[in-house]
C-alpha cells in the first residue's frame, strides 16, 4: 500500500488527536488524513504525523487520502468534501 502525500492539514485547524480535543466535550472534531481503511475502522494521520485507528461507520466510502473530522475516535465527516487536491495543497 502506497501511502498519501503528508498534508497540510493546519489550515484545518490547529487541534491534534493528543491535544485540543474533547475533555467531554470541548467539542472540537480534529482534521486527520486517511492512510489505510481497514473495513468499518481507518488509519489516520493528523497535522503533527500522530496516527489513530478510528471508526468510519458515519463516513460512507471512506478512502485513503481523504481528509476526514474525527471527534472522541470517530469520523463525523469529510473536510471540504473529501479527497484532497493539488490546488487546495499549494
């Protein structure tokens, strides 16, 4: 498996999967990429290269590469929906 290119994910945001994250519940979904689906879970990435397995249930189809919001270790939804481009990168 090849894996995507790394992102730059801070113009999502600057929260990360070990910091700025819910504390029940401050609410905030962090922006990961995709590296690996593995059925109903994911492998993902976020902004400082910290990689979770998380639940894709709520997300249909979800793809490596694509740039997801994940709160409390659960996909809620795609960022700009879904796969990233070479323009938003530059």
């Amino acid at each position: 498996m090849t894996e995507p290119s790394r992102l730059n994910l801070a113009q999502f945001g600057s929260a990360t999967l070990s910091e700025d994250g819910c504390a029940t519940c401050g609410d905030v979904a962090v922006p990961v990429q995709v590296v690996e689906v593995r059925g109903c879970e994911a492998v993902v990435e976020d902004r400082l290269g910290q990689r979770v397995v998380v639940a894709v249930d709520f997300v249909p189809d979800v793809r490596a590469g694509e740039i997801l919001l994940v709160h409390m270790g659960v996909a809620i939804g795609r960022a700009l929906g879904g796969v990233w481009s070479d323009e938003i990168r530059r």
